[in-house]
C-alpha cells in the first residue's frame, strides 16, 4: 500500500479574508495619520473669531507658527527662541522662497509678540503670511 499520496498536504491558496483585514487597517491608519497631521494644533491656543472666519484650504508645505497666550513661539511642537524663529525663517526664505507660513495666535497674545512675530519674517523676506481664525458662534 501507498499512504504517501494520502498525505500529501494540499495548498490552502490565496486566503483573501486575511488580505481584506490588512487592507482595512492599512486604510484605517493612513486615513488617522492624515487627519491629525492637517493642522499642527497647540493645545492651549484659543483663536480668535473673525465674521469671514473660514477653514482655509492648507497649501503645501504652508509652515505653522504657533503663538501661545504669554508669547512663546512653537514650530513642529518644539518651542524656539527668537533667535532660533529668525534663524528658521531666514533658512526657510532662502530654501522656499514664497514660503507659505500660518500664524496660530492665541486671542490673548499681546499685539508686541504678533508684531515681533511679523518683524521676523519681514526681515526674513516671507511675505506669503495668513492668520488662523474661527468664524464666530452664533
């Protein structure tokens, strides 16, 4: 007698259910990942609203400048000096010109940081600057 041929194992194929789970979350994470990396958001910013308030379209590569309530400046979730936002942003003016650059403020940041803010990248020659605002409840 042969048993051999009787126990041979057989080929289970493609197994497609395991393929549609790895699928669904490969999806799952890229979409998660998207979604919190749209808007660098600092936590303890409160924006001001503005009666033409709107969710902006992001342009690419558009650099957010966090500015929180006691003036400090906060880039990629790192706090930096003045010297070392004057050194990113001339870095940034010289690499990209037209540079795109969001200032995050909080409402209660004093008007000499947002100057300050502004001088920096004056003097850096970014001109491409807007400002993050809330349309106002109603």
């Amino acid at each position: 007698m042969n048993f051999r041929r009787s126990l041979k194992p057989e080929s289970p194929g493609f197994q497609l259910a395991p393929m549609v789970d790895i699928v669904f979350i490969l999806v799952f994470f890229f979409i998660t990942a998207q979604l919190y990396s749209r808007w660098e958001t600092e936590l303890d910013i409160t924006l001001p609203t503005a009666r033409t308030g709107t969710l902006p379209q992001r342009l690419p590569g558009e650099v957010i400048i966090n500015v929180t309530r006691d003036g400090r400046f906060i880039v990629n979730a790192r706090e930096l000096s003045e010297e070392e936002m004057s050194e990113m942003l001339d870095r940034l003016a010289r690499l990209f010109p037209g540079q795109p650059v969001l200032v995050r403020a909080d409402r209660r940041t004093t008007y000499e940081r947002i100057i300050r803010l502004l001088d920096l990248c004056r003097h850096a020659d970014i001109w491409n600057i807007s400002f993050a605002a809330l349309p106002p409840e109603e």
